[in-house]
C-alpha cells in the first residue's frame, strides 16, 4: 500500500491507520487540510475489497469535507475516517469505544460524525472515549442525515429552477439511486413537492417501502442511469459518474447526495459538453456538517436548517458563474472553495 503516490493524495496534513485486535478494529483516519479550522467528517463503515480500496476512499472524502467546510463558510477544515468491515454484522461497542480512542489521540485535530455505514448509536459509544464526537443526541442536532436530505432537496431545486426553468417540483422526474437515511428523506421531500419518483437500491425492502409510500416506480439497480427522467439523484456511493455511465445518461441535471460522483476531474467536462447540468456534490451534501456546525449550549435547530436551505443560492451562483466563464461547475466550486483556504492562510501569514 503506498500513500504518497496514491492519486487521491492531495498533500494531506495527517493519514493514520489504526488497528485493535482485541475488538476487530480496523481503522483510517485521513485529515486534509486545518486551515480553517479543526477537521470535522463523518465515519464511514464498509466492507471493503481490499485496504487500498479503504485509503482511496478516506483521501477523497476527506478532501471533500475541505472543500464543502470552506464553501458553506465554515470555520472547520477537512477530514474523514473509514472503517474497515461490515455495518451489518461486525459492529460492537467495544469496537466503537475503540474507534473512539483512535480519535482521541488527535487531541481535536479531527471531530468524528456518522456517515455511510454508522448511526448516532454507534458514535455515542465511541464518545465515551473522547469528546471529540459530533452528531449526537448531547450536543443537540443527532442524526445529521435529515439536515443532509433537507440541503439536497434545496440544491435540487436549484439545479431545477436553473437547468429546466422549473418554478416547482410538480411532475419533475427525478432517479434516485440508494435509499440510505439521506436518499429516503429526500424522496420524502419530492414526493410531496409533487415530484415522479423513480427509485432503486441494493436492499429490496427500501425500494418497496419507497414504492408504497412514495408511489414510486422500481427499477434494478444495473438499470437506474438510463432512466428517461429529468433528474438523476445519486445518491449511494461514489464515482459513479464515469467512461461507462455518462453515455447511458438521459437526465438533462445531476444532483444528488453521494460522495465523489465524478470518478475523475474529467468527467465534470464530459458532463457540461454534453449540456448536463451538474451540481458539485460537496456543496449539495453540506447540509448535514452545517447542521453539526451549530451544535452547543445554545443550538437552535431552525436556525441550522434555514442555513442548511442557503445551498439552494450557494448552487445558483456556481451555476451562472460557471456559464460566465464557460467551465464546468466542479471547477467552478473547487475555485471558490481554494479562495477561501488561501485568502485565510494569507491573513494568518500576515
């Protein structure tokens, strides 16, 4: 396993693997960048193909989570932690606890939160090994995925109201591919923004629960991308915007909650020739660290989630600057997002 020559590796600050035998603990905590303040980012637990597999993914989320902190105007920096084994029938509280330790001994240097894989439960275990945990029921927001679905509908709006003209919902056509904790709430909201609903996921029971209540339409999942639909919500894992999918796309915008959507920089180009509209998925999927952002003595929930809503505008200008400049959006939000880092480091410089 080589570290500094991965293509994900973009000068992290700190990439630490930890590993307790006694409870299975396998762990990746990757911190990118601190500029703006402490790195905070969700804990990932998959069962992954291999341990190359794990590190790719923890440098590319944890990039991500800079980039998204630095767009939303958070003070906090960039950092992701991955678990290696399964949610379903590997988890513990001692391995938890463990994980905890883990994040401990970075003395606040990185703050951990759920992600794909972990749930509030599991977190609040582990902060009974430090403090250094957010999204739980003791700091007041819980669970961030509600606040994530509720950034994702706003900034599918957005990308609606700009790619189609769209003045609402009703009779927008809209894939949604995973019906996780986020990509379920999400249904929730177009379904009653009027929205058509198709819908797919690796776990049967999800889509036939979405089908029932949503009156959605299921598909396979092989057979998602090729939806004849005005929308494509990805919202499962990453890359999956690629040499093999893009082709079969009939969406005329993209957005959605997943992680790393595009598999590579380029693709965000092959997207825009072909006229897809594509909202970058760190400021789509911000909704949930906002959320976090605003925990403490004096949290005000309708306070964190009217922020949560302003990814509707944050979307809107990336929009229009990116047709200004003639460039495809992901550059456009990296720019903006590097803006800030180093008008930062400039003010600590000086």
């Amino acid at each position: 396993m080589t570290i500094f020559s991965n293509p994900e590796f973009d000068n992290h600050e700190t990439v630490l693997f930890f590993k307790d035998p006694k409870t299975g603990l396998k762990a990746i905590i990757a911190i990118h960048d601190t500029t703006l303040g402490p790195a905070l980012g969700g804990t990932r637990m998959w069962n992954y193909g291999s341990e190359e597999e794990a590190l790719t993914d923890v440098l590319r989320l944890s990039r991500g989570m800079t980039y998204k902190s630095s767009l939303t105007g958070l003070n906090l920096g960039g950092g992701k932690s991955v678990i290696i084994g399964d949610a379903k029938t590997q988890k513990s509280p001692e391995l938890f606890r463990a994980f905890g330790e883990a994040v401990g001994r970075l003395n606040g240097n990185y703050i951990a939160a759920e992600d794909v894989g972990t749930s509030v439960e599991d977190l609040e275990y582990a902060r009974q090994s430090t403090s250094y945990i957010a999204g739980i029921s003791e700091g007041g927001a819980g669970d961030p995925s509600p606040a994530t679905s509720w950034g994702v509908f706003n900034g599918l709006k957005a990308a609606a109201k700009y790619g189609l003209n769209a003045t609402d919902l009703k009779g927008v056509r809209v894939a949604v591919q995973g019906l996780g904790h986020v990509g379920y709430g999400l249904c929730k909201h177009l379904r009653e923004a009027g929205a058509e609903l198709i819908v797919t996921d690796i776990y049967d029971q999800m889509v036939q629960k979405a089908v029932a209540e949503f009156d959605a339409k299921a598909v396979k999942p092989e057979e998602i991308i090729q939806q004849d639909v005005d929308i494509f919500a990805p919202c499962a894992l990453g890359a999956v915007l690629n040499d093999e999918t893009i082709p079969e796309l009939k969406a005329k915008i993209i957005a959605g909650a997943a992680n790393n959507q595009l598999a590579e920089d380029r693709h965000g180009q092959i997207l825009r020739d072909k006229g897809i509209l594509y909202a970058p998925d760190y400021v789509i999927n911000a909704g949930g660290i906002i959320l976090i952002s605003h925990e403490g003595p004096t949290f005000n929930r309708d306070k964190a989630m009217k922020q949560v809503a302003e990814i509707h505008d944050t979307l809107l200008n990336i929009f229009t600057r990116a047709d200004r400049e003639n460039r495809p959006t992901h550059e456009i939000a990296y720019q903006m997002a590097r803006e800030r880092i180093e008008n930062t480091r400039l003010k600590m410089a000086s």
